[in-house]
C-alpha cells in the first residue's frame, strides 16, 4: 500500500479542491450555455442583467464569448468580487447582509427589463449570493426591515432553501417576478448552483423561475425557528396580498433556465482528480444538510468504517460531498463559518486517528465570518491547537472553530474564487 504522510495527504486534498473550482469556472464553462444569437436583422436587444457573487466574472465571459454582439446591461456582485467589463455594468454590494447598493441595483435591474418586446433577449446571469445582493422590498417594507429579516435568519438555523422561501415573499423581484417584468421578451438564465438539490426557486431566490411555495409557508418557517419579525414584515406576511408568479403564469412562458455548473460536477471532478492521485474516491452526496458539528460527526463515523474495515470502500480513498450545513449559534457570537464547524466537529470525534485528513471549505472563497475559505484538519489538530493554548472542545461548543484553525496554521486562505457551488468536503483515509 502506498506511504500516505502528512504533507502528501493535505497536498492532495488542495489539488482536489482546485479541480472542483476549475469545474465551476464561469471563464471556462458560460460560453457553452448560450442560447443562439439574436438575429440583428429583426432589430432585437439584448439585455444583460444578473446578481452573485459570480455575476461579474459571467459577465466578462459573456463579453468574450460574444465579441460582436451589442450588449447593455448591469449585474450586481459581491463587494470585493467584480472584474472589468466593457459592455455590461457591475456594481458592487454587500453580502451577507444587504445594503443601499444592491437595493439601488435591483430597482435599476428591473428597469432595464421593462418595457421590453418579443424580439428582444434577457440573459439573467444568475449565482449564490444574488438573494442578498437584489435587496428590492416589497411595498410597504424598507430595506432596514430586509436587513433584520436577513441577520435573523443567518442565526436561526433555518436551512438556505427555507431561507429562500421567506425572501422570496419579502421581495419586489425575487420569486419569478423579474422574469414577469420581462415579459414578453424571451429570457434565457444561466446560473451557478449554490443550494441543495439545485433548485431554481432557490438559487438567489429564483428571480427568474416560477415559485411554487406561497406566503402561508414562508409565515410556517418563521414559527417554526421561532423568528423575531420587524411589525412592517409580520404584517406583509399575514396580509398575502400580491402571490409570486406561479408555475404556468402566461408571463413566464418564454423564460428558460439553464445550469453551467452544479454542486455535483464539483465533486465528480474531484473524483477524477482523486483517481488520478491514486486514491479511491465515493461521493456521498451533493446535497448533505444538517447542523454543521453533527454532520462532522456522522463523517467522521464512515470515515472511521473506511479506515477499519474497508467499508463502504477501501482505502486509500477520499469521501467526498457537498450541500450547505447549518450552525445555529444562539446568544453565542462565534468565529469561524459552517465549514470549520463541521470540520472541527469531525477532527473532535476522530480524536487524532493517524490515518484521516480532512478539508472543508465554501467554494465562494469565503466560510462564514472570516476571510478563510475553510480550514484541513489530520491527526495533529488537536493537540496542536492545546499546544497552541485553545481548547478545541471548548472552542467547538462556542462556534469558535476559527481560532483552531489559526492556532494550527491550516487555515484555508483562497481570496474570492468568482464562483460557488456551495461547500466542498473531502476526507482522505490513507
């Protein structure tokens, strides 16, 4: 059996997140996803509108893959994420909580969409982050009452695809009704997957896709987490007076949806990787859900069962999977993201098994509160972090899984990658 060390095994696992990123590359997959050109003779336009953290780089790969048609158009991203484009404006916005820039952003992005004729050609460019980055209320509601709606929801423990469903009723252009305004124009989306299941009604809110969920759920997921509402929003929500466009509304008979890159191209293309290195790889599933420490735990079961006897695969192997976790914090105010969570609570049920490594990490570039993408953890973190003089058991219970990492050196430092397929985990087993 080959030597797996330490420096060979956290080298093989930065070379199967690169792999997973490069799948997801806008710069490299966009230009495959586009709808024909518009004929110029029947004087059609094409508008570019868009918001994610990768709706500047889409943007800019849109640009080079049509050198000669005319474009306008504006999409909004990530501050810290835009890149230079000649045709389509970017705007840079807050994220996770939204500002005045996007909520200016938004309202210039239905503008452009409006008035539009059946000649004409939408291209929404749409990535994970965008829910945020379009903060247009609905009447009625501010952008202060979006901005305590959304810090409320980060901290409750609700699921992005629950999330979604009360933003999507809080807003004047998520849920379909930007693709309503288009109408009827052909709007054609391409879009990134950053959700669980890859559901269009999800992914940003789903501005271009009917939403099949309706007020009475979004009041159902406030209970349930318990929610503390500003009174403008509890009212919005008993009220149910405007219903986001439905599936089968007339309005979004021309909008098409297309896919470019997906949580699971992510983890099939570090598989490959994976095979190339010599490793067995087995994708548990790209769509993993649960309170982050919790699922670490589960990891660390199967990887154990790997290690021990050979099941469900033999190693060397690598297990990987992605979906999006959740850390509910409480009255605790945390250091760290659902990735070094979630791997801090693998690192604490392994307890130093001297065959295991670990890395764990949001593929946006960015895990939580910090700047790090995520954090590798092997046999050594623990001891090294007591060494260091942070308990790791103590620093878990208080969602501190940020200053691990930094007392280990492992931090996961990627700077914004332009893209997201939500969260990347890959255990090694040698």
């Amino acid at each position: 059996m080959d030597h797996w060390d330490d420096a060979r095994a956290r080298a093989a696992l930065h070379r199967l997140f690169q792999a997973a990123l490069r799948s997801a590359d806008p710069r490299a997959m966009l230009a495959h996803h586009l709808p024909e050109r518009p004929d110029p003779a029947r004087g059609g336009r094409v508008v570019v509108v868009g918001a994610g953290k990768s709706a500047a780089v889409m943007a800019q790969a849109l640009e080079a893959a049509w050198p000669d048609v005319p474009l306008t158009g504006l999409v909004v991203t990530r501050t810290g994420h835009a890149v230079p484009t000649a045709r389509i404006r970017v705007v840079e916005a807050s994220h996770p909580v939204p500002d005045a820039a996007g909520e200016a952003a938004a309202a210039r992005i239905l503008d452009l969409v409006r008035g539009l004729t059946a000649d004409d050609l939408v291209l929404a460019l749409i990535s994970g982050g965008g829910s945020a980055l379009m903060p247009l209320a609905a009447p009625g509601l501010t952008l202060a009452d979006k901005q305590a709606v959304n810090r409320a929801l980060l901290a409750c423990g609700a699921t992005i695809n629950e999330m979604n469903v009360v933003r999507r009723h809080l807003s004047a252009i998520k849920g379909g009704r930007l693709a309503a305004e288009a109408h009827p124009a052909r709007i054609v989306t391409l879009a990134i997957s950053d959700v669980p299941g890859d559901d269009p009604a999800a992914i940003a809110s789903g501005p271009t896709v009917p939403d099949p969920s309706r007020f009475r759920d979004a009041r159902a997921i406030v209970a349930r987490y318990g929610i503390a509402l500003p009174e403008a929003v509890r009212d919005h929500l008993a009220a149910a007076e405007e219903e986001t466009p439905k599936p089968g509304d007339p309005r979004l008979a021309r909008a098409e949806y297309r896919l470019i890159a997906t949580p699971l191209m992510a983890l099939e293309a570090a598989a490959r990787e994976a095979e190339a290195l010599g490793l067995t790889p087995i994708i548990l599933g790209d769509a993993l859900e649960g309170e982050a420490r919790e699922v670490g735990t589960v990891l660390a079961g199967i990887a154990r069962a790997v290690a021990a006897h050979g099941h469900p695969v033999r190693r060397p192997a690598v297990l990987l999977s992605g979906g999006e976790t959740t850390v509910t914090l409480g009255s605790a105010e945390g250091a760290g993201g659902r990735n070094g969570e979630c791997l801090l609570g693998l690192a604490a049920a392994l307890a130093g098994h001297a065959r295991i490594w670990a890395l764990m990490a949001d593929t946006d570039g960015i895990d939580g509160s910090e700047s790090n993408a995520g954090a590798i953890a092997g046999p050594d973190t623990l001891p090294s972090s007591r060494d260091a003089g942070v308990d790791p058991l103590a620093a878990l219970r208080a969602h501190r899984s940020h200053d691990v990492f930094r007392a280990t050196d492992t931090l996961l430092v990627t700077g914004p990658t332009l893209t997201n397929v939500n969260d990347f985990r890959a255990i090694l087993v040698a």
